[in-house]
C-alpha cells in the first residue's frame, strides 16, 4: 500500500512505493497535469479528427495542424507539403535504434537517459566512467535519497 506523505522541501503530496528494490517517489500535482494534458490533446485529436477528414488517414497532417492550432502560427507551406515528409514516429523509431540498440549518440541530459532507460552499459561505454554526465546519472540513479 503506497504511503502519503507531505514532502518538507516544496509542500507537495508524494506517493511514495517500492518496485523491486526501488523506492519510487511520483509527485501528485506532476500526475494530474500529465493527466490533464493527456486529455486535452485527446480533446484536440478527436475534434481534428471530426473537422478534417483526411487527418484520419494522415499522421503526418493530423499531427501538423494540430502544432499550428497549439502554437498559432500559420504552417500552411508545411501542411501543403506533409506528405513529402518523414513521419514523426519514422523519426523517432530512428533515434530509438541508434540511440537504444547501437548505443550510440546517447541523450545529453541525466533526466532524458533516466526517462528513457538507458541502459548503465551504454552510457558508461558512450560517455566513459569518468565523465560528469556518467557520475551525475549513476547517483541520481542509484543512490538512495
């Protein structure tokens, strides 16, 4: 059963839990905004989805009007254009190849190696054990707090 607790340092709630020999800390308000944006962008593609009928059959489109509707700038050249494009999940199954199975050309930022799980051998061998980015990792990681 998780316990709830109220952090001392910024005033949150935290769920705090244990997956293996891992303690696990989620901060409740992050949870209910990651909630809250996973329901709006719901929200957004269904009406795109019901507005433009070729988005049903286009990611590429469907994911283009979505960003010019978020950042309200007009990407008309990019929308006419789409299909000529690679696709977002092409280019990111890319990354995930290079970067996961070749280990190679890793994440710069301790907290992108950790959400994405790098593995500890390919960091260690990309970076080197003496590298900042390495040590930052394996204590973020592994020490407990």
């Amino acid at each position: 059963m998780p316990e709830f607790k109220i952090n001392q340092i910024n005033q949150t709630i935290i769920e705090e839990g244990k997956i293996g020999n891992k303690t696990i800390t989620t901060n409740i308000d992050d949870l209910k905004r990651a909630k809250e944006n996973e329901d709006k962008i719901l929200t957004e593609t269904e009406k795109m989805l019901e507005l433009e009928e070729e988005t049903r059959n286009d990611d590429n489109l469907l994911i283009a009007l979505i960003w010019q509707k978020d950042l309200g700038i007009d990407l008309t050249e990019l929308i006419n254009n789409i299909r000529q494009t690679s696709s977002a999940g092409s280019i990111t199954r890319a990354r995930r190849t290079i970067q996961n199975t070749e280990g190679q050309l890793l994440p710069t930022r301790v907290g992108v190696l950790r959400s994405r799980k790098i593995k500890r051998e390919a960091i260690e061998s990309y970076y080197g054990k003496d590298s900042l980015i390495y040590k930052t990792w394996t204590e973020d990681t592994f020490l407990p707090k």
